[in-house]
C-alpha cells in the first residue's frame, strides 16, 4: 500500500458510531479499512500516519461555496483543504463564468468582481474559456496539467445564461429566447455540470418567470441534474418564496436543493418551524428536496445587489448612471430605506447591520 492511517477514530459518513481502525489507501483510493475489532491482519504500507486520538472521516463537501475563481488562484486551494473540505459546489447563486461570449464575461466580471475578484482589467487570472466544458477543463487540466487539488461539482448559473441569451432587460424571454436558454443548459450538462443554480434575488436572472424557469428545470431533470435556488425573498414573503420553489420544481421532476435556507431576518423570527413544516410535508408527498444553511446570523453579498431590480435594469453601467443622477439617486434610496426593495428581500434597509468588507 501507500499509506496507512493508523489506529484513526473513524466516522465513515453512514450515520453509526466510531470505531477504532487502520485505513489504507493505494493508488489515491481507499483500499482497506481494518476495524481494530475484526481481528485480521494489519495492512502495511511504505507511509504510515499515526492517527492514535485523531477524527479521520470522508471529506467535507461544501455545498455553498464561491471559489469559482479562487480555484484557479490557489489550485492547492488550502484554506478550504485544511479544514477537511474535498468538494467545492461552485456557480452558485445564478451568477458564475460560464458559459459566456465576450460581452458577457466583461459584464459578469464587473457584476461579481465584489464576490471573487476578477474584475475587467486584472491580469490575476487568464479567462480564455467561454464554454462550461472549457471551464472544467481549465480546473481538471490547468496548472501544468496538475488540476486542482480538491474536486469541484459546477452549477450551471440561470443568470449568466439569461444574461447570455435576453440580456438585462426587466421582461418575459421570447420562447426563441427560452429555446437558446434551454440549449445552453443542456449543453452545460453534456459537458459536466451537476445542475442549474438560480439567485432570484439578482439582476438579470430575477427577471426570469416561474414559467421560464421551470422550463430550465424540466432540461435539468432530464439530465438527472439538481436546481439549486436562492428564492425570490429571504425577508417578507420567505415562505411563500420557498413554497414557489418546491411548486416550480415539482412541477419540472427536478431534484431541489435550497440554497442557504435560512429564516433569519427579524421579520421572520421563530418561524423556521413553518418552513420546516412545508419541506417535511412535500417530503412526505414524495418531493426530492434538501438544503444547505450557516450556523451564523449574518449574511454576505454585494453591496449593489441591494437595490430595486428595476435600478440595475441594463447591467452595471446602466445602474452607475442612474446613481449618478441626482434625483432618480434619491428615488433609489427611498425604496430601499423605506419601502423595501426586491434587491433587499422586501425589508427596508437598517444600515446598522450594513457591515463594508471590501
């Protein structure tokens, strides 16, 4: 063997308890797995690891992340690996690089630089792909064709692909419109994607109607693929954005998974028992659902994504001129500071939880 793992506390990922045992791996698998009870011989190896007093268990999968491009920084990616993460879900919340032609990646670069960086102009990344397979190619065989060294799973992003074939007008997809979304969308699937990721939330793929949107998800399931949403409000009207959800992908056959599920605007205080109630209940009618979530109160985002759709209509530079203008400025901040606007989830805007990162 290559390596043993001695004398480890194994939690295996099956839900039974732990148990003392050796683990071998040859070849980069997992070969043999020697309980300290089962009374057979002990695997040797060229590298042994006492693991006396440790945790080993399988790696963690994160869900939720947003290292689209840190991957491609740090292919060793260490700050996840170090803390036992092996699979990276990446392309979430609708907005990712891929696929795009080049006007749209110099708009999603700008949309995003605030999540990952990348913004149009740095030279920290060389973004030659325009195609899903041609990103997941740059992660499996980039870096002198080493990859990366954690794996990825990649969602294909609603709002990219919208952006691709309407782009950031506030208006229903002509079904030419929806064919070339569908086409994207299973081309992404073809060359590798897990699922489709929507951040209904978020300019341009908000725009998008639930008829619109199941049609996605109806090419989703055809593949065997997962839809991954971030819902229309997190804030008023959460749960009724949770149950459009369920509907939409039940409607479409497609696997759910919620993306962050959280009830945590104070609006909605002590009622994740109603939304566990809907899961459970669509759960019992034979519904395929799951969900992420943080342990934490706060959430992150970009600063801009706060505002009303309707002032982002027509990409980034479209919403700095309307910033720029004094009086359509100030009808913005009215919406966000005392009506609610969509970008905030319904909820007036409270500064003192406004918190500038970056």
């Amino acid at each position: 063997m290559d390596l043993v793992i001695r004398d480890a506390r194994v939690i295996d990922g099956t839900g039974g308890a732990a148990y003392r045992a050796d683990v071998a791996v040859d070849g980069g698998r997992i070969a043999a797995v020697v309980r300290e009870d089962g009374g057979g011989p002990r695997p040797t190896a060229r590298r042994t690891v006492d693991a006396d007093g440790l945790v080993l268990s399988p790696g963690f999968i994160d869900m939720h992340a947003h290292s689209d491009l840190a991957l491609l920084r740090d292919p060793d990616h260490s700050a996840k690996a170090a803390q036992g993460v092996t699979l990276e879900v990446i392309g979430q919340d609708g907005l990712s690089y891929a696929p795009v032609d080049d006007r749209t990646l110099a708009q999603i670069r700008t949309a995003i630089t605030g999540w990952n960086g990348g913004a149009p102009g740095s030279t920290d990344i060389d973004f030659t792909w325009r195609t899903v397979g041609e990103f997941l190619d740059r992660l499996d065989h980039g870096f002198d064709g080493r990859g990366i060294a954690v794996n990825a799973a990649y969602l294909i992003p609603q709002g990219t692909v919208r952006m691709l074939a309407v782009g950031w007008e506030d208006r229903d997809a002509t079904p030419a419109e929806v064919a070339r979304m569908k086409e994207l969308v299973a081309e992404g699937l073809q060359q590798g994607a897990v699922g489709l990721s929507s951040g209904l939330t978020y300019t341009p793929g908000m725009y998008a109607s639930d008829a619109e949107l199941t049609e996605l998800c109806r090419v989703v399931a055809a593949y065997d693929g997962y839809y991954c949403p971030h819902h229309r409000s997190y804030g008023a009207g959460a749960l009724r954005a949770y149950e459009e959800m369920v509907t939409l992908a039940r409607e479409a056959g497609c696997a759910l998974h919620l993306a962050h599920a959280t009830m945590n605007f104070g609006l909605n205080k002590g009622r994740a028992p109603e939304l566990l109630t809907l899961l459970d209940t669509a759960l019992a009618d034979g519904a395929d659902i799951t969900l992420d979530t943080y342990p934490y109160l706060p959430g992150c985002t970009t600063l801009a994504a706060m505002m009303p759709s309707w002032a982002a209509e027509g990409g980034p530079e479209a919403a700095l001129a309307r910033l720029r203008d004094d009086a359509t400025a100030e009808r913005i901040r009215h919406v966000m500071e005392v009506e609610g606007a969509d970008g905030c989830h319904g909820v007036p805007m409270d500064w003192d939880t406004i918190e500038i990162s970056g």
